[in-house]
C-alpha cells in the first residue's frame, strides 16, 4: 500500500499486510463462518451496499479515491447509463476476506477493485468472477490498452480484470538539492552512486527506505534485482530461479553497502514524511510508484520546478532496460447484483473520456496509452519507456503467489533491520519458495 491509500489488496493493486502463508489460510478459513451480509454492511463506507438504479456498487479499499471514482462515474453514466457508487473499506485484511468470500455469494458488489497478477489469479481460480475477455479484446481493438499487459489479467486462459490504473517505479528527487550541489539526473550507475556520495558528504540523506507499514519492504528489493538483470527478475518471481542464486545475492550485497554508508533512511521511518522531507531538502530521492506524484504535490512541491523523476540505471552496462509496473485492476463477480451494470461500467472504463478524469485526479499515467498524463514529470517518465523501449516487469507483490510475497516481504523487512544478514534472508525467502510454490501448483494459493 502506498501512504495514504490501502490499496493493492492489490494493486498493485495488492499490497496485503504481510503473514505467513498457514496463518492466513486460517483466517480464510474462519471467515467463512461470518455472515457476509453483516462484514459487508460493517466494513464498507457508506449507508447502505443496497443496489442503486443506474449506480454500479465499487467494492473497495482506498476511501481517499472516491472523489476521484465519482468524477470518472459522471463521464461513465453519460457513455453507458451507469455511474459509480464507491463503497470504501479502510482495513486491508478485512477488506480482502470479505472480497474472498462475498464473489461466491448473492451479495457481492457490482464491481471490485482488485490486484493484478497472483492475488487476481488466486481470487479467478475461486471461480467466482466474470471472464471478461470480450470487454478486453475489444479495448485493445480500440486501443485502449497495452496488449502486454494481459498477462497480469488472465489466468487459465481467461481474462478476469480490466486494468484501473497503470503505474510505474521511479526516484521522484528534490531537484532544488540537486541543482545546490551540481547534480543531474543518473544516466548510469556510476552517476547515480555519485550523487549519493555528494549528498551524503553534504549532510543530506540520499534515499528513502523503510519497512514502516511492512508492504515498502520489497521495494528495493525488486529495483536491485530488476536492474541488474530483468530476465532473472521474471524467472525469480515465477519460481524458475532461486533466491540463493548470484544475482539475487548481489542485490542484497549492494544494499547491504548502501546502508553502511549512510545512504538510507532509517528502516522504521514513516513513508508518509517523505514528501516533506523533500522540500526541506533533508532527503534528497524517495523510491516509490509513479501514485506517489499526488501526495508530494499535496505537500506543495510542483512538478518540473521542486521535483522530477528518474528510473534506475542498469547496474552493469548493457543490461536490458526495464521498469517495474503496477496495475489494479477492475473485477466483476459472477453473483454481482447488478451484473450487467458492473460489465457495462468496465467495458467502458477504459475509454479516453473516463481515463482523461481519472488520470488527471491521480496525477499519475493512465493504462490506456493514448492518454498522456498531465502531470509533465509523470509523462515524461512514459516517454522514457517508450523512447528506451523498456521491458515492463510486474511488481513484486503481484508476481508470484500472495502467500510466498508476504512472507518474503517480512524476511525483507528483518533484513533492513539487520542488513549484513544476506545468506540467512536469502535462504529463508527461497525455503518457502519451495513450498509456497508447490501449494500453488497443486491448485492451492
């Protein structure tokens, strides 16, 4: 989740409160004595889950997006009858259960927001959702979406979510402290490792890192492996490669280094502080997903004056550019009551009317590429994928299945506490791998 929201249960969309895998399991498993129709009416913001003529009911977990899910619901009502009536949940866990075990029952909602990726293979694999493989062959007929991004939507063969939003990691940097010490955005790793060492030496702290709300603990993690090789990046997540392997040890090691130089924040310290600690001008770059763009112009930086964006350079030269990418995405349950409404408001969700409102109240990129983000830091960072032709890779907490990420991502956490522990983080991520990995492919998640 990014500060601020809590999302991505998932998102990208998502992010899940870490746990092992056999605790959560018994969580699920106790839900299913509850009554659906009380944790509905108990964790949704807003009077009632009662449907509403021509209001399409959105199940989801960020109350600070309504606004946002309103003004893009008013263009939605006028191109298919339906607006959106968001019915927010602010605890991810409950949010979650409560997703699980309402897409099997009458009282699901019209539509719900999802992750992308492993947590929206395991809710398909329920059998609880609507295959919607019409509404995407026909965005991408018109444009509307990436054909690369299917795989993040489709499990057996079908199509279970549209994109809601598509976002990108970046170094958002406080450029009023690069220009006082002649720094420049990396083009290389020599450059980039430079700028650390300048604003060290000047008493400013080169990079955000935290373990603060558990989830922001894989973050470095994925951006290390992923930029020295992007290719071992994929096999890794997909259970084709170890964590024990060379690569990923080296990754570790030079975040290990990274700490004993003083280039990190402390691993306790609270992500929502970042912003401001831009524009104090006491931290210099903060590591976060392309969404993080509203919340420092909420603390009034503006953008291409107090802060840019730059993506990682490779840590080697001559590895294959990428990005690491991030998606929610929009479900319909099978069971929804108001089931045409909730297909007619994703089918049309991603038309360039909806997406202009939509982006411009995120102030990120939309998933519907002929909609440039109007945000000029945001879209130049588009620019740079598409100019340097990255490979799209998925977020860690969507790429391999939820219970093997949040168990990982406590092991992460550990590690910032105590970063010379490598081998031992290591071989603890890759021992539940093993068995993670063989839960999933004997169908259980």
């Amino acid at each position: 989740m990014e500060p601020g929201r809590t999302d991505h249960g998932a998102e990208p969309d998502g992010s899940t409160t870490p746990s092992d895998g056999p605790t959560r399991r018994r969580l699920l498993a106790g839900l299913g004595g509850l009554t659906v129709a009380a944790a509905l009416a108990g964790c949704a913001r807003g009077s009632s889950t009662t449907s509403v003529p021509g209001a399409v009911n959105l199940y989801n977990d960020n109350a600070t997006w309504s606004d946002g899910y309103e003004k893009a619901g008013a263009v939605l009502k006028r191109l298919c009858g339906f607006d959106l009536r968001p019915l927010s949940n602010a605890s991810t866990t409950s949010y979650q259960e409560v997703v699980q075990t309402s897409v099997q029952t009458s009282r699901a909602a019209d539509v719900v927001k999802w992750a992308s990726g492993y947590p929206l293979y395991s809710l398909a694999r329920s059998g609880g959702l609507t295959e919607l493989g019409a509404v995407w062959d026909a965005a991408v007929g018109r444009g509307w979406v990436a054909p690369e991004l299917k795989p993040a939507v489709t499990f057996d063969g079908g199509v279970y979510g549209i994109p809601l939003y598509q976002s990108s990691y970046v170094f958002f940097y406080a450029k009023p402290v690069f220009t006082r010490y002649g720094l420049r955005e990396p083009a290389s790793w020599a450059e980039f490792t430079h700028n650390a060492e300048v604003l060290k030496k000047n008493g400013v702290t080169p990079f955000l890192a935290t373990q603060n709300g558990v989830w922001p603990a894989f973050e470095w993690f994925q951006e290390l492996v992923s930029k020295l090789d992007p290719d071992f990046y994929t096999r890794l997540v997909t259970g084709r490669a170890k964590y024990t392997d060379e690569t990923a040890t080296e990754a570790m090691t030079i975040w290990r280094d990274f700490y004993a130089k003083g280039w990190m924040t402390a691993p306790d310290f609270d992500g929502a502080n970042g912003p401001a600690q831009m524009k104090a001008g006491k931290l210099a770059m903060f590591l976060h997903g392309s969404w993080e763009s509203a919340a420092i112009a909420a603390a009034g930086l503006r953008p291409g004056v107090d802060y840019g964006a730059f993506i990682m350079p490779t840590v080697h030269a001559g590895t294959k550019a990428s990005v690491i990418a991030e998606s929610g995405v929009f479900a319909v349950p099978k069971r929804a009551a108001d089931h045409a409404g909730g297909v007619a408001a994703v089918s049309n969700w991603l038309d360039p009317r909806v997406q202009r409102v939509w982006s411009d109240f995120l102030q990120d990129s939309s998933a519907n590429p002929t909609v440039s983000a109007a945000n000029p830091v945001i879209e130049a960072v588009q620019q740079d994928i598409r100019r340097n032709r990255r490979t799209l890779l998925t977020r860690y907490n969507e790429a391999s299945p939820p219970n093997l990420i949040q168990g990982n991502i406590l092991d992460l956490g550990n590690f910032m506490i105590h970063p010379t522990a490598i081998r031992s983080t290591l071989g603890s991520m890759q021992k539940r791998a093993d068995q993670e990995w063989d839960i999933w492919r004997k169908g259980g998640s």
